[in-house]
C-alpha cells in the first residue's frame, strides 16, 4: 500500500497528533463493535450515550453488515472494480478492500480518513492482493477536491467508482454544505459510478437518539446531526436509486435467512446509480 499521507514538510508521526482526552467517532464506533482501539475519553462517551440509546450497538453493526452487502452488489452486479471509501474509521472485519477484493481480486480501494490513529493503523492492516490496489489518504470530507487529486493517483475516474459515505455526513451538519460537498466529489466520477450512503436518524427511536446525539456533542469532539429519510434521498436527487431505496440498515437487500432484518435500527442506508 502506498502512503499519501505525507504533508510538504515531511510526514508527522501519527501518534504525535492524537489526543486521547479527546473522544472520536472512529474509536468510540471500534469500541462499540467490540474493538480494541480507543481510549478512556471514548469509552466513557460511548457509555453515556449507550445509557440512552443502547441500541446504537446494533446501529453499528448493522451499518457494518450494510457495507458487505452494498459493496458485494456493486462488484457483482453493478461491475464496479474501484471504491473511494471516505470516513473509514479503524480497520476491523470485512473491511471494504476486504469484501470487494474477495470478489474480484483486482478491485482498487482507495481509504480517507482524517484521525491519525486510523492512518497509523491504515498503515499496517490495510493490505490488498497483488492483482488489486489498496490506498489511504488523511484527509477531511471538507476538502473534496484535495481528496479527488490524491484518490486519482490510485483510481482511474473515467472508470464508474463506488462512493462510501457511511456515517460521515452527519457530521457536516449544514446541508448545503452537505449537498455541495455530495456533487464535487460526484462531477468527476464516470457514469455507472455509484453512491452509498448511510447516516444516523430519529426515525426509528424518536427523543432516545435526539438524546445521544446531544451527549455526543457535549463531549466536545466533532459536532453532529440526525437527518430524516428525505433528507438523506435529497443527498441522492438526480441519482438512480436501487431498491429499496432510504431504508434502516438491516433492511437493504438482507439474505432471507438474516435475523437481524427483523430489526429496525437507527441508522439508514441508501445506494444510488450516477446515470
């Protein structure tokens, strides 16, 4: 895997630029499933939101299981050899390279992030086949031009992309802003590119999640919203959606035989199609 994470003045260490009294998202959704990267500060946030919102643990993993399914039907299905997965959080299992280059071992999967914790890990666990390519790049979803340049050194943009915004929209809590960022990162991408989305919501659980998400943004790290299921198929207008369309996670396309599809969990999901 290469690195492109390296600034003009040479790179910085990650562990130099982390700072453990501060919770983040990454670490407190690793701790969530069950991983073992994060700190006091993002168990302790952790927990006091899973006091309100316990279910937020099945949240998680459904958006997990949602990003194997997607990916798998956009190698399978939809042909698509390349994903630019941005906000990828800390490595765990089925991880986007993992899944699409089980399916076909020359897919190209480019990774952004903007905790240096995840890039140090990044580093050494993020290791794609031979056939295939596998990148990352710290970055932040404000800057998507500066994501596009740096992705372009790893994926060919004439070529359709999946593009993986799972939980990191509800994180620019301005919606224009939001909506502009969604069609710069889409203007270069070929037609048959396509898009995957999944943000937080109030549907299902109502004040509980309104709840969680205030103690998330009183713990003072990144500031973050809920959004309602129109809301997230606006991020979508002018896109082909595929069935389902906007749906909690466990309900995108489940095997007949997947228990957790009887759930409804708070965070929603949708994929869409750039004609």
């Amino acid at each position: 895997m290469t690195d492109a994470s390296s600034s003009a003045a040479g790179p910085e260490p990650p562990h130099s630029r982390i700072d453990p009294t501060l919770p983040h998202s990454a670490r407190v959704w690793n701790y969530w499933l069950g991983g073992k990267d994060h700190f006091a500060s993002d168990r302790k946030v952790g927990d006091e939101i899973l006091a309100v919102m316990p279910a937020l643990v099945d949240s998680a993993r459904a958006d997990r299981a949602f990003l194997g399914r997607a990916v798998r039907h956009l190698v399978a299905a939809a042909g698509v050899r390349q994903f630019l997965d941005i906000g990828t959080g800390l490595p765990t299992a089925d991880n986007t390279h993992e899944v699409a280059q089980s399916a076909d071992p020359s897919c190209r999967v480019v990774y952004v992030d903007n905790d240096p914790i995840v890039l140090a890990h990044a580093r050494a666990l993020l290791v794609g086949t031979p056939e295939g390519a596998t990148d990352y790049i710290e970055a932040d979803l404000g800057a998507p031009e500066e994501i596009l340049q740096r992705a372009a050194r790893t994926l060919d943009f004439d070529r359709p992309v999946g593009l993986m915004l799972l939980g990191i929209l509800n994180f620019v809590c301005d919606t224009g802003q939001a909506m502009s960022i969604m069609s710069r990162l889409l203007a270069p991408l070929a037609s048959g590119s396509h898009v995957v989305i999944a943000h937080p919501t109030a549907q299902v659980h109502g004040e509980a999640m309104v709840e969680a998400v205030r103690r998330w943004n009183a713990a003072g790290s990144a500031r973050m919203c809920l959004r309602t299921p129109a809301e997230l198929a606006g991020f979508l207008e002018g896109l082909e959606m595929l069935p389902p369309g906007v749906v909690s996670c466990t309900k995108w396309r489940p095997a007949p035989d997947d228990f957790d599809a009887q759930l409804e969990v708070s965070q929603f999901c949708a994929v869409a199609r750039k004609l």
